[in-house]
C-alpha cells in the first residue's frame, strides 16, 4: 500500500502562494534545497494534483528542459477533476505548439482522471502497492486531502520570508490538529524542510 506525501513549500506565516496565486519565491532556494527536491520528486510512483496546477503543469513540464521535468514527465499523473476526462482534451498538442518534447510528456495527457469522491479516488490510488504518491497541491486541493485526513506525510519546505497574506492549507481544518516531526533539515540559504505525519 502507497502512501500520500503532500509536498508543499511555504512562507514563514504559513502560506503557500501570495493572494494572486503568487509563487516566485519558491524558486529562491540553493543547489541543497534543489538537490533535496529533486529526491523527493524522483521517489514517486505516481504525482498527483488538482486540476489548476495541473493545467498549469501540463503546460510547462512536457517541453521544459529544467532539472525537475524528468520526474515531473517520466512518472505517471493523476489529475482530481470535477471536468472528467475533458481535463487532458489537447494537453500534448498544446504542449507541442509551444517546444519540443521531453522524453515522457505524454504520460501528462494519459493523466488517471479522479472525478469520484475525494476519499474513495485516494484510497483506491493507495491500494497500489509502490512508491509513495506525491500529492503537489495547489491550496485547494491540498486543503481539501488535509481535512479528510488523508495525508500520510506532510513535507513541508519553509522559506525564510513572511508575505503577510496569502494562500493556507491548514485553514480548512475544524480542531487543532497535532503533527509530529520525523525529520527536518536546513539549508544554506535559510530554508527549512520539515517533515512531519499525523500523531
């Protein structure tokens, strides 16, 4: 059986994007928080997300030549989408348009379509034997597998700055929620990956 690791990086105030959906921030880290990402990513079997950030994935990874496209092409997606298989009409021909192809972009366009119940489309995922899921976000959806319980591991990567306002993932809970931390590591440009499962 699989299980879920959500990945988020986010502010010292606890946010993940600014009000706007902002994220350029994220890219701020050095080559170790790099390098610490990329493991990560590459211990997958599968990459799963909600359907803004993976229209937005779609559109960027199958023709980037950046150190995470290989793990963002080569392992499979799954795609939590109210849209159906409608969600992956003409993924690989806009991708096309835009560059040349990175090996396994078109596994994004053969994308599993979650469509059913939060709960049940993740515990079928899970039932797989494997690899940890990697569930990437965005807030939305991050919100919502946190407050159905279905996280298994939270990686959590916190950069050294406070946007005062922004995006959370935490605030959909209804009681606190106590986490414990089984690893953390700091990184030279002050980042700080803290991972944590539930107690």
């Amino acid at each position: 059986m699989r299980e879920l690791i959500l990945t988020m990086s986010m502010s010292l105030d606890g946010f993940v994007s600014g009000p706007g959906g902002e994220v350029d921030w994220i890219f701020s880290g050095d080559q170790e928080a790099i390098d610490w990402k990329l493991a990560n990513a590459w211990n997958a079997s599968l990459h799963i997300m909600g359907s803004r950030t993976f229209e937005g994935m779609s559109g960027f990874w199958p023709t980037s030549t950046g150190v995470f496209a290989p793990p963002m092409n080569q392992i499979p997606k799954a795609v939590f989408s109210r849209q159906g298989r409608a969600i992956l009409a003409g993924v690989n021909e806009r991708s096309e348009q835009v560059g040349a192809l990175q090996q396994g972009a078109e596994s994004w366009g053969e994308a599993y379509v979650a469509s059913g119940d939060l709960a049940e489309e993740v515990a079928r995922l899970k039932a797989v034997d494997g690899k940890p899921i990697i569930a990437h976000g965005g807030a939305i959806f991050a919100r919502s597998l946190i407050a159905e319980n279905l996280v298994d591991r939270f990686m959590l990567m916190v950069y050294p700055l406070a946007l005062g306002q922004g995006l959370p993932i935490f605030s959909d809970i209804l009681a606190p929620r106590q986490l414990t931390l089984v690893d953390s590591k700091v990184f030279p440009k002050g980042a700080v990956a803290l991972t944590y499962r539930p107690a």
